[in-house]
C-alpha cells in the first residue's frame, strides 16, 4: 500500500511540474483538506501542539491555524516538483536569493 501510495505522489509531483503556481496551490489546498479529514492522529497532535503553545487562543482560532498547516504542506510538496524538474532559467524565476554575497567566501569572485 506505502509503495503504490509512493508511487501514485511521484507521478503527481511529475505532473504538476509545469502547472502554474496557482494551480500547484489550488491542488495543495485541496490535498491539505483531505489530510485534514484522513490523517486523523496528525490532526489531533497538531491541535494539541497548539493548545499548549497557545492555551489562550480560542479552539477556532487554533483550528483555523492547523488546517492551514497542512495546506501549507501539501503546497509545499508540491512546490518541490518544480525544483526537481525545471530548468535553470524557471528555477531563477521562481527563487529569489537576499543576502547570498553573506554566503560567499571573500575573494572568490563567486
């Protein structure tokens, strides 16, 4: 079942590599509201996380919080399709680098 399920993401992941961003985020916050109904366990540990980082914040309000978690995730696995398809020139497009000569070895050039 875990290989099929594997198997079934990666051809996902490898459709999804040329559709717009929008689209991506569209299929990733539908995918994050399935998990939310299916991934039972995980909803409950993540509520609970919340609950006790936030005792004060109304339950709806950690709620709300979660289930955007997991439509985050979702979207950002399938963000991962365009880093392992695209080109170079999409890629450059699609990050933007802040602060890289902090990165760079004095001297190099680079």
């Amino acid at each position: 079942m875990n290989a099929l399920i594997a198997r079934a993401w990666i051809a996902l992941i490898g459709t999804t590599s040329h559709w717009t961003q929008a689209g991506r985020t569209r299929l990733g916050n539908l995918l994050g509201d399935l998990l939310w109904w299916l991934v039972v366990p995980r909803r409950r540990i993540t509520l609970a996380n919340l609950e006790a980082c936030f005792p004060k914040m109304p339950q709806g309000e950690r709620r709300r919080i979660a289930r955007q978690c997991f439509r985050n995730i979702a979207r950002s696995a399938l963000d991962h399709s365009v880093l392992w398809k695209a080109d170079r020139a999409r890629l450059e497009a699609y990050v933007r680098i802040e602060g890289i000569e902090h990165a760079l070895s004095p001297g190099t050039g680079r």
